[in-house]
C-alpha cells in the first residue's frame, strides 16, 4: 500500500466529501499509520488529519480546528484537541511513499546496525517541515526493543535512528 491509495479511499467516502464541502480552506497536515506485523491488516490503522485554518459559520463547535478521518473505520470523521494553539500545522507537500519500501529501509538500516530483533509494530507519523514531507517513527521490536526513526520522504534516506529498550523508557517516566 502507498499514501496515495490511502487519499483515494478517503477523497471517495461521502464523508471526507461533506467536510470537504463545508470546508474548503482545509489541508491536510498530518498523518498517522500503524502496520502490525503480528495481527496483519486487522491490527492496520491509517488516520489522515486536517486542519482547517478559519472556521466556516456553520460550525459551533467552538475551537475544533482539526479533525481526523479514520480510514481502517469507514472514513470516519473525529474532531482532534489542538494542544499547541499558536503553532498552525504546515501543509504536507504532494508527496507519496510505499509502506514496504519504508519497512525495507528500516530493515536494512537494522541490518547495518547488527540489530537481529524482529519488528512487531510500526508506528508512523507523517509531517512537514520548511515544505518537505518525513516520516516520525516508532518501531517496537521483539526483546523490548524500540527504535525510533526519522524518514527524508523526498531522499527515501532515513536522517536519524537511535536504538532504546522499553526500560529506557520506564526510566524517565519515574
């Protein structure tokens, strides 16, 4: 699967066309995908968010200025609770990428790395910064390992990759 086959299923829901209508000023400004290797396509959830820079008269909703299509739930619409109201969310550029491309850049830079575990859950976030298009994520490994990996979109070439245990984890929560 790639993103674009994802916008194509939400641009044909009839819901995403009624927000659409009602909001024509909204972009869309982040993404988050969960690939679970363990339960398969059943464990998949893909959620497109949108922000909608001026509220049209028709909302009386006061203060949702984003919302979230859940795409594993029929293209289900849920408002999002916007925590950091100064900074507006960047518009993510066209772009596209192939989940298993994505994976198969994550394996081999596991393989550089000597690291053996096996991957359980892919946890990505998809945003823009200064125009360009990354991939923020979290890998859960077998062992309690954890990976945390940023994505260049436009280059395919991840930028950072940092190795943790959920322990670390625990630790600064204390």
């Amino acid at each position: 699967m790639n993103l674009k086959f994802y916008l194509e299923k939400l641009h044909s829901s009839q819901e995403y066309k009624n927000f659409i209508k009602e909001n024509s000023n909204a972009y869309l400004c982040s993404g988050f995908f969960i690939i679970d290797k363990e339960k398969g396509l059943e464990g998949d959830q893909q959620h497109l968010d949108f922000y909608m820079p001026t509220r049209l008269p028709k909302d009386t909703r006061s203060g949702e200025r984003m919302v979230s299509f859940c795409l594993s739930d029929a293209c289900q619409k849920k408002p999002v609770d916007v925590v950091d109201k100064e900074n507006v969310p960047e518009k993510i550029p066209e772009c596209d990428f192939d989940f298993e491309e994505i994976e198969k850049i994550i394996i081999e830079k596991m393989q550089e790395q000597g690291i053996k575990n096996k991957i359980q859950k892919i946890l990505l976030s998809l945003q823009s910064k200064d125009g360009k298009c990354f991939l923020i994520g979290t890998i859960f490994l077998s062992s309690l390992g954890m990976l945390k990996v940023n994505i260049n979109i436009s280059e395919m070439k991840i930028t950072n990759f940092e190795k943790k245990s959920i322990f670390d984890m625990v630790r600064r929560v204390k």
